[in-house]
C-alpha cells in the first residue's frame, strides 16, 4: 500500500494525537452520555468594557465569534478607557449606555448567552454618587499626653485631608493614668475641646475619630469615578444601589447575575455606629480599650478586644452588605454572584449568604505533567493556599448552591505568552476544588479595526481573537464544557466536614481589621494535616460555626438542611480558642453518633466578655470527661453519651470512623465525586509525570460502570470486581489526562464497551522529511521548510519562522504493507 500522506496542525510548537477509546458518534455521544448543554455548562469570560467604548455593530460581532467558540456567556466589567478613542467613551448607565446594554442583551439571548454584569465600574463599589458621609470609614485613634499644667486640648484629626471632607466624627475619649487608671471622658467634649485635666500625674489621652479611607474606585470607567462606600452600613448600600434603581426602575434589567469583585476596601477599619453595634453583640463597651485598639496595653487583652472587634466586623458586613445586596439582586430578577474573599469576615459564611459564591485564581501553579509548558521569567506564581479553593464550594455544598463559580487564571502569565495547555490544568485544579462555572480573565473589548494586539486589559490571559491561540480555543471550551456538564449536576459527595478555627485568627494581636485575602491564606488558612489528608485521598467540606448549627444528625452522620448533602464526621484541626456554643454543640453531634475528632481539645475561649466564667465553664466540660486509649495514636473523651476522639494525627481517627480514603491518590491521581440522578460521578485526573496504567480500587459499588472523555467525548462500559467496600478497575490516565467514571445501576446495555490502549502490535518509524508550510498567523508568514528532524519551527532561529506565532502544517509520507488494522497511534 503506497503513501498515505498524515497532516496535522501545530498551533504553537507540536500536537500529539491519539486514537483511543470509545467508538459511538459524536450524536450519539450528546445523546446517550452527555448532559444536554445549557448556556451556564459553557466557560463564560469577564469582558472588559475600556471606557464602555462599544456599539451595537461592534457588539454583535464580538457576540457571534464568543458563540461560535462556544463560549457561555459573558460579563460586563467597565473599566477605564483606551487611550485616543475618548470621544467614543459612552458613560456608565447614561441613557446611552442602557441601550446598549439592552441590545446586547436580547443579542446574547438570540445567541442562547448569557449575560452578567459588575453592579459598578471597576472595583470595589463606589461611584459619583457616594458621599463621605456614607463613603468606606476608617478608625483613627490619635495620642496626647497630659499633666495639671497642660493647656486646654482641642481634639481634631490631625490629617488636613480628612478635617476637609467635615464628616469626620469624634466617637470616644479615654484617659489612662500612671497608676493603671482608666477615665472615660467622652462626655466632657464640648464642640472640640476637652474639658479635663488630670489632677497629678502624666495620662495618656486618647481620642477615637470615625474618618474616612477615602479610597476611590479602583480602575473605574467614566461615570463610575468616586469614593467607595460603607460596608457596614445598610443606609450606605441604600444608598448606592439607589442610583441603579433610578435606571432600572421597576423593571428587571435583563441580566443573569450581578458580580461583586474581591473585597478589596483597604482600611476599611470602622463603619456607621460601629461602636454601639459593638457593645450590643458583645456586651461591653469598646471605649475603655481604645488603648488595646490602637496597639498598646497588655498583649492577651488586645488580642481577645481585636477577637470581639473583628467578629462584630463579620457580623455587620454579612447582614448590612452581602444578605441585603443579595435580596436587592433577586428584586432585580437576577442573581448574586460574589467573591468573598478578601473580606474582613469569615469567609464561609459570606459565602453562602449569595447566589452563586466565587473563587479565583491568580497566578500560576506549576504542574509536573509531561511537557508542561513554564515560561520562566513571565509566569507569576501563585502564592495561596491550595486549600483556599475549596472554601466558595464548601460554602456552596452546606447551603445548596448550585453553581460555584470562579475568576480564573487572573496573572497567570504576560500576554500572548500563556498557551491554552497551561489554562486546562488551571481549569482542573478548580473542578478538583468544587468549581463548576467557569469565568475566564479576560476578554478585552476592541473594534475590529484596532490595530494589532487591540485593547488590552493588564491582568489578563487576553482570551480574544487577536490571540494567536484563538483558533484553537474551542477546543479548551469544548473539555470545560464537557466537565461542567456533570459538575454542574447533582451534589457534592464529601465525606468529612472540617471546623475553620477563624477565632485563632482573629485572636491576632496586630492591626485592625483582619482581610482574608488570597495572598495571605497561607496565614489564615494554615492546616498542613488537611492538606496531607487531601493528597492521601480523604474529602472534605470546611464548616464555619454558624453553617454547623444548620446540619442535622442523621444515621450517624451530618446532613444538610435541604437533606441532600451527607458527612460522616467532624473534624476540628488544631484549634486553641473556640466558642462554647460551638464546642457544646460538637458535644451534643456525639451523644447523637456522630463522630467528632479534635487535633487537641481547645483551652481557651474567644472575646473578652465574661471570660472568667467561660474559662470555668470550659474547664468543667473539660474535667467532666474520662480519657482512654481508643488505639496508640487516638484517645477517646467520654462524658455520658459524648463520645469524643482526640488525635495529634487525625488520619488515625479517621480510621477508626470508618470514612475510607480514596486510594487512587497513592498514584499521584486527583479526583472529586459527586451524586447525580444517575449515579456516582468520579472525576479523576493525572497532574503527574508518569502515566497511569493500573487496576485502582474506587470506593463505590455498581452493576454497571461507565467511562467518560471530556477531551473527545468518547464513552465506553468498563468491567471491574468487587472488593471489600469498593471496585476495582483498569485505570488509564496519561500524563496531564482527565476521565469520568459513573457508578450506576442503571442499563448499560446500548452502551459500547470501552477500548483501552494496549501496547503496540507494530511500531513504524517516520524517516521521510518534514514539509513545514505556514498556513495563518504572523507577524509574517514564513517560506515553506523542509525538515530531516521533526521540531518545534521556532528553532529556526535564523529566519522568520523564529518570530512567528499561528498555524502550520506539518506534513510527511510512509508506508504500509498492508492495510492497517485496529487503532494506531501517532506520537
């Protein structure tokens, strides 16, 4: 048989293809083994509105060419203008701009996209119409010392800036003596002077003043430029949602989601009547301990003043922001979607307070995959906690969210210098967290004329057609959608729930309000057991105090308040201080059977009211239990029906509850479960270096198994045996690979049995020479190549080939004998 000429595309340096798995129809497939697609299943991309300098002509065609690569949907995000179109800049909210925002509206329903909008301009929340009296407060404590000689003292904030804005408020005056005495003269200001002085001795004066940050909107388009408002204040979101209901009125806008960006209100350390908040959730009044807040006195009574401070903060940013900006959402017909993180809260529980909770990325984390591209010198690394991703989605599961979505791949490297093999498994470790709709950043709108790259947003990938990766980005699309398409069903299946100890945290002796931010989650989020018990194959949810007073005992275990999601145990790592309420209530989960493991048993209490007595309280739980040997590394705590189990390795414990880790893990697999109407879905994947070929034991049993590609859509039945409490199964996972598995009981029968690789009957060497012909791209297209050796065209490095980023084709010739038979597999 003579010459069978083999072309394949290269996009950037060379693509592998294999021909491996199933053998139905690509209809079929959609069919009988995928979800029919919805709008949300598609990747949906932030696009950044440069001075929302667009048009209906414009509009529509970046619409039709997102659509035609399978794009979702898309959200708007005004931002600054580019500059030399300024005439072209169309006001945020103007009468202008709600019209487009309509066109592209009923555009994107004609295209079945849908459409999120940041509720402002940039980031965080502000605008034109925010005023210092409701803008983002701050707490500045200035110091004056004082003897009998000294003159009157005037109290007024020192910083001219904030004497400007004339808002600015006196909220308390305290005195504190040379002999540990402590004065209250707030009521001895008239207008600005005090009205005191010490009879002996030198005090120390300090005066509490409710300023401003004065923080401007960060990146803000025109017509959003202004001062960002108050958090903890609901007159202060009236307020700015009020310039919304003057546009959208009675009627609903049109669009899916309203966003709100990280928490990014940098000294953000007060709010409106913080104070008398304060003294009504903790019973005590602050102005005694404006010493502690500003830094000074006895260390362990800061830390228990700044503990009540920053719990008092959480409290009033959940129900006077992220609660009553959701419900002003939902009158809007549309939903909340939000990122916590960053807040000064705990973030759980922020979370599940709206619609849809959101995670990020930023940066980029390096993969030992074969071939794994790492662009040295412009890749920023990723710097959070691997943990951190799950807390949008342990929120989401709790409260029976639905969706879980994500900013992803925000800085994950400079532009035009990212290739679409870095994003998947980007894309993967977030689906291995609980993420199920997926948001790309970014997209730039740019006019078609724009000369090349166009617009470009900074902190973006830049997932835009002037990309050299543009055309291949359906691809990319297609595997996220595949994947959301079962995510995005069903529930999460996690077997453990782990307490947050956030009073640890919030216990911090140091500055004021406590951000939770990305960057510093290796500080607030510092479990290194939880991350070894993931890497051995154990799951797991993380609980706040509060979302653990929603579950429910049952059959030994925990369930959600909708009775769809299901733990088997409790886990608390190390954890010093924990509220009581919490520590009787875990008690009282064991007396019913369900098993708790503490690291260590706390020793101490949060706050500072009644501490003496919660301290004996405390102890008196504590002595009241009997202490045993359950094994050599676990101890049973016993009181009564209490039954608790105390492990400096919780693994061990866990071993003892019965809660099985997925042993999968032992091979360097990843994976996530969930419950769905049809089954059990397993998604594993391999961030390892080595391929796995491997009978692996999955802890799920079924009379039927289904395997699942979402990199080509092949499906397939697989066998497997029972074994004790699982199945065993021939794994195939190469390098940087993703597969789906289905446990179910339903018929199989019309389902093609699955066809591993096996090793090669026949190998053929291609000896022949390489034709390398430049088909699109640029910056110019290069002559033709001829190559003895098949290489990447970029080690050309004496011609054009060297500069130029697009698409060849690769071409050689060989021959057969015969005709092959079965698959073959090009490498």
């Amino acid at each position: 048989m003579k010459c069978i000429s083999w072309k394949f595309l290269l996009p950037v340096f060379f693509l592998v293809l294999f021909f491996w798995g199933g053998c139905s129809s690509p209809q079929e497939r959609e069919v009988s083994a995928w979800p029919e697609v919805t709008r949300e299943m598609k990747p949906w991309t932030r696009w950044w509105w440069m001075g929302s300098a667009v048009n209906e002509q414009e509009l529509k065609w970046h619409l039709e060419t997102f659509a035609d690569k399978g794009f979702g949907g898309v959200e708007i995000a005004p931002i600054y203008g580019a500059k030399g179109y300024e005439e072209e800049y169309v006001p945020f909210l103007s009468p202008r701009w709600m019209e487009v925002l309509q066109y592209l509206i009923a555009k994107s329903d004609s295209l079945d996209m849908g459409v999120d909008m940041t509720n402002g301009t940039g980031w965080p929340f502000g605008g034109p119409h925010i005023g210092a009296d409701v803008a983002a407060a701050q707490l500045l404590i200035q110091d004056y010392m004082m003897t009998p000689a000294s003159e009157t003292l005037v109290l007024e904030v020192a910083d001219e800036r904030q004497r400007a804005l004339e808002v600015v408020d006196l909220i308390a005056v305290t005195a504190y003596g040379p002999n540990g005495e402590i004065k209250d003269l707030s009521d001895l200001v008239e207008g600005n002077t005090l009205n005191w002085q010490p009879d002996e001795g030198e005090w120390q004066v300090l005066a509490a003043f409710n300023g401003r940050t004065r923080q401007q909107v960060k990146r803000a388009a025109p017509g959003g430029e202004g001062y960002t408002f108050d958090h903890f204040s609901k007159e202060a979101l009236a307020q700015y949602l009020s310039r919304f209901d003057e546009v959208f009125g009675e009627e609903a806008p049109g669009v899916r989601a309203f966003f709100n960006d990280s928490y990014e209100l940098f000294g953000a350390s007060w709010g409106a009547g913080f104070e008398n908040e304060f003294e009504q959730r903790r019973g005590y009044s602050l102005k005694p301990y404006l010493r502690e807040l500003a830094g000074g006195g006895d260390e362990e009574v800061r830390s228990r003043i700044k503990a009540d401070y920053r719990e008092t903060m959480s409290e009033l940013l959940i129900e006077r922001f992220s609660t009553g900006w959701t419900a002003w959402t939902n009158s809007k017909g549309a939903v909340s979607r939000n990122q916590s993180h960053g807040s000064p809260a705990n973030l759980l529980d922020v979370y599940a307070t709206v619609d849809i909770p959101e995670i990020e990325t930023f940066g980029g984390t390096y993969f030992p995959i074969k071939g794994f591209f790492w662009d040295e010198g412009y890749v920023k690394q990723a710097d959070h906690n691997e943990l951190f991703l799950k807390m949008a989605a342990s929120a989401a599961n709790i409260s029976g969210k639905k969706l879980v979505s994500s900013e992803s791949f925000t800085w994950l490297g400079e532009h035009f210098r990212v290739p679409l093999s870095q994003a998947k498994p980007e894309a993967e470790q977030l689906f291995l967290s609980g993420v199920n709709h997926i948001f790309y950043h970014g997209s730039t709108f740019s006019p078609k004329d724009a000369p090349w790259p166009g617009w470009l947003f900074y902190a973006s990938v830049h997932f835009a057609p002037s990309n050299s990766f543009w055309e291949h980005i359906e691809g990319l699309n297609t595997y996220i959608t595949r994947c959301q398409s079962i995510l995005q069903g069903g529930t999460a299946a996690n077997d453990v729930l782990v307490y947050w100890p956030i009073y640890d945290t919030w216990h911090n002796p140091d500055g004021l309000d406590k951000m939770m931010s990305v960057h510093g989650s290796r500080e607030w989020l510092n479990s290194e057991q939880m991350k070894q018990l993931q890497a051995k194959g154990y799951s797991f949810d993380f609980v706040s105090d509060a979302l653990l007073k929603t579950l429910q005992p049952d059959a030994g275990g925990l369930v959600t308040a909708d009775g769809v999601n299901a733990y088997d145990a409790v886990v608390v790592p190390e954890c010093t201080r924990m509220p009581l309420e919490t520590l009787e209530l875990l008690i009282a989960l064991s007396e019913q059977g369900v098993p708790v493991i503490f690291q260590s048993f706390p020793t101490d209490v949060p706050g500072l009211q009644g501490l003496d007595e919660r301290l004996e309280r405390l102890e008196t739980i504590r002595k009241g239990f009997s202490i045993s040997a359950l094994s050599k590394d676990v101890s049973q705590w016993q009181a009564g029906d209490a039954r608790l189990m105390v492990a400096e390795q919780i693994e061990a414990a866990l071993k003892l509850t019965g809660v099985q880790r997925e042993t999968l893990t032992d091979l360097g697999l990843k994976y996530i479960k969930r419950h769905s109407d049809q089954g059990i879905y397993y998604y594993l994947v391999n961030h390892s270096a080595e391929d796995v070929d491997a009978e692996v034991v999955l802890n799920e049993q079924a009379a039927g198994k289904l395997l699942l590609d979402p990199q080509n859509g092949a499906y397939g039945r697989i066998v497997g045996r029972a074994v004790d409490g699982g199945t065993a199964l021939r794994i195939q996972l190469r390098s940087g690979e993703a597969k789906f598995i289905l446990f179910t009981d339903r018929n199989l029968e019309n389902m093609p049995a699955w066809a591993y690789l096996t090793d090669a009957a026949q190998e053929l060497e291609l000896t022949e020479n390489w034709k390398v012909e430049f088909v699109a791209g640029g910056p110019e297209l290069p002559a033709a190549q001829q190559q003895e050796v098949l290489q990447p065209w970029t080690e050309d490095q004496d011609g054009a080939a060297a500069f130029f980023s697009g698409t060849a084709v690769y071409s050689t010739s060989f021959d057969l004998d015969e005709a092959p038979q079965g698959n073959w597999r090009l490498d």
